[in-house]
C-alpha cells in the first residue's frame, strides 16, 4: 500500500510496527494520511526552517515522527521508543 510515495522508514520501524495491534496499526496508517492531507498541524524545525515534522504517541513507550519538505515531500517515518525518538527529535531540531 502506497501513501506516501518514496519515504524511509527510521527507528526500528519494522519491529516496533509489527509489535503494535493491529488496531494501533490502523491507526498509524491513518494518521500519516490525514498528515498528508493537511488535516494534521505539524511542527517546524529550528535547525532547517525548509523541514515540517508531524509528532504521534502510541501508549507509554513509543513515539513516530513524519517528516516533510516544507513546500515538497515527505522524507522520513520514524518509529521507536520515547528515548530514541527524544535524540530524533532533537537531531531534527523539533
């Protein structure tokens, strides 16, 4: 299934993904829809003011980050736990 194109997947994506039910799937997959049809505020980086990011909790531990060219495309989806994703956001400048 394609959403959003050309995208890379960072964290450990693919494990935590498979690791969450399946209703907590569905709903990632649509959250990253609704971020791609403006129906989600992002935020702005401070390090690159060319870069949006839109920020999702799921549970206690994990956390995803989707970034986004401001007038372009999106680059990245980021899956993890609360402390990688707290060095991502930082690295990113969120």
């Amino acid at each position: 299934m394609e959403i959003l194109g050309s995208v890379s997947f960072e964290g450990h994506f693919n494990k935590c993904f498979d690791g969450l039910k399946e209703t907590q799937q569905e709903e990632l997959i649509n959250w990253v829809r609704n971020c791609r049809d403006h129906k989600i505020s992002p935020i702005q980086s401070k390090k690159d003011r060319k870069i949006i990011g839109f920020v999702k909790k799921f549970g206690s531990n994990l956390r995803t980050i989707l970034t986004k060219e401001k007038e372009g495309y999106f680059l990245e989806l980021f899956l993890d736990k609360h402390k990688y994703y707290e060095s991502e956001m930082s690295k990113l400048g969120f």
